[in-house]
C-alpha cells in the first residue's frame, strides 16, 4: 500500500525556550525567514506525501495561518508585480494540512494516538519537527523506499556521541546492518549513559503500520511519565518486524538553543540573500574571538 499520509506532533510547550514561546509556537521560529515546520512540510511533499495531520495544542494557531492563504497580501504582492515572493507566499498552500487540539499532552506517543482515524489503515510517518534533515533524497523518502521493499516498520537511526544518548530513544540491534538496515532487539527510551545497547539514537522520523495504534492504546507511562512512542514500537516489535534505517545525511536539532542557532548559520551559509554577507562576518569574528 501507498504510503500517503504524514502525521507532525506539534503540541509540545517550548519551554526550552521560554520567553520566546510564551507567546509564538516554537515550530514557526524561523531559520532566516522559513519556519521551522515548513522544512518539515517540504520534505514530507518531496517524499509523496499527500496528506498531513499536524497534533497542536494552546497557541498554535499561528501554524494553521502560515499553510493558508493570505488573499490581501497575495493581492498586494501581484499589485506591485513581486512575482518571486507571491510565489514564496503561495507554496506553503500547496498541500493537505489537517489539524487536531491535543488538549492535554501525556507525551509523544500519546499524540500520535490522536492520529488514529486519520490514519485509518494505512502505513504512515511521523516525523518530528525539532529534527530538520538533509540528504539528496529526503530521509522520509528513504524510509517509504524501505518499507516498499520490506512492508514492515523503519525508524530512521543515527549514531550519536555516546554522552548524548540518554537523550534519545536507543536500539539495541541484532547484528551488523544488511546494506544499512537494522534487525532490532529492542527499543528503549532514554536509557542512561551507562547502560545504553547503543549509540544509534532514533532520529525524528519514522515509518508505521497501523497496528502500532493498539500498542499505543494499551500503553502505559514509560520515561518521564510520559507515553512514549518508542515503548509502543518496542511491543509492536515483538509481534511484526521493525526495521532500523541508519540515516547518512545531515541533521540539525533545532530544539535547543545551539541547535537553533547553528541550523540558522548553516542555512545561511547557503541562503543567496545572506550567504556572502555571513561568511565574510564569520571569518570575520573567528579571528577576533580568543
Ligand atoms: C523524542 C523521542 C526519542 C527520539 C527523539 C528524537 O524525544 O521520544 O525517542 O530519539 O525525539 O529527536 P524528545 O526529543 O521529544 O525528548
């Protein structure tokens, strides 16, 4: 079966950056001038997806207006014969976004539970929007290509310093990768440090069949207290396959504050209004700075 629909989990707080969230969805901070989640958005188009299920929560209605269209300024934009930015304006409409109100969130898996009749009975992705990726073919893409040739479950690894991955959800794998796919042990979210089965960490993205909503349905409180997308996929491991895909390409964390500004930095270095101007202002202050 097709793989058609995404789903983008979009109802966290944003305290990691507080003030700026009280006010403003983290995911519609902008890395020069795109919001975070239409990276998400773009890539998912790219893959073939054709429709999105975007879990928000309080004061995300700000990421709803970004998708729609804005007939005064499209009409003032024409007026002035600014063709480049009427287009830059209309691209962000060209997809199906549907919207749902977490109103109390229990953790990740408990949003992707909210995508349940959305999805139905198809295979689907999540894919996270603190995760921005770059590749030649997008990592979403990647995983379709995967589970056409597998039709089983793939989430998308990545090795991580080994300090780091009590941050993560963490794979124990089976055995060396056949051509870069993982058979997996086990799924375990946020192990400490010293009792991690690995470095490979799961990235923000993920192919699922749909049974992984009874897992869901059933689960109870893991890391954090929250319901945790990746117990769920640790069960739904115990009666089908899951497969983990080791990602090669680039990948920028924007969900913390380094993270943010050295994804805004790299964008820029390749931004065609910016670019210059900043290479010239790093050079610039590296040989100022101790
Ligand atoms: C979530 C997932 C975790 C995954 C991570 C990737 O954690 O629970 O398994 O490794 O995203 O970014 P969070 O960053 O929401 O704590």
């Amino acid at each position: 079966m097709k793989v058609r629909k995404a789903v983008i989990p979009a109802a966290g707080l944003g305290t990691r950056f507080l003030p700026g969230t009280k006010a403003l969805a983290k995911e519609m901070f902008p890395i020069i001038d795109k919001p975070t989640i239409q990276f998400i958005v773009e890539e998912a188009k790219k893959s073939g997806i054709e429709d999105i299920l975007v879990v928000t929560g309080k004061g995300k209605r700000p990421i709803e207006d970004h998708f729609d269209s804005v007939p005064e300024l499209e009409q003032n934009l024409k007026e002035k014969g600014k063709d480049d930015l009427l287009e830059l304006v209309q691209q962000t409409t060209d997809i199906n976004l549907y919207f749902i109100r977490q109103s109390h969130p229990r953790g990740l898996g408990d949003a992707v539970l909210m995508a349940k009749d959305f999805v139905g009975d198809e295979p689907f992705v999540v894919m996270l929007g603190d995760d921005v990726m770059d590749d030649k073919v997008p990592l979403t893409k990647q995983l379709i290509d995967r589970y056409e040739d597998t039709h089983a479950s793939t989430l998308a690894v990545m090795k991580v310093p080994h300090e780091e991955v009590n941050k993560y959800g963490v794979i124990d794998p089976i055995s060396e990768p056949k051509s870069g796919l993982f058979d997996v042990k086990q799924f375990v979210e946020k192990p400490d440090v010293d009792k991690a089965p690995s470095d490979l960490a799961i990235i923000g993205r993920y192919l699922l069949t749909p049974e992984i909503f009874e897992m869901l349905e059933t689960q109870a409180p893991g890391a954090g207290n929250e319901i945790q997308l990746t117990d769920a996929i640790d069960r739904l491991n115990k009666i089908q396959r899951v497969f983990a895909h080791e990602f090669k390409g680039d990948r920028y964390d924007v969900g913390y504050k380094f993270g943010y500004l050295k994804t805004s930095i790299q964008y820029g270095l390749t931004h065609p209004e910016v670019k210059d101007e900043l290479k010239a202002y790093i050079k610039e202050i590296a040989s100022q700075l101790d």
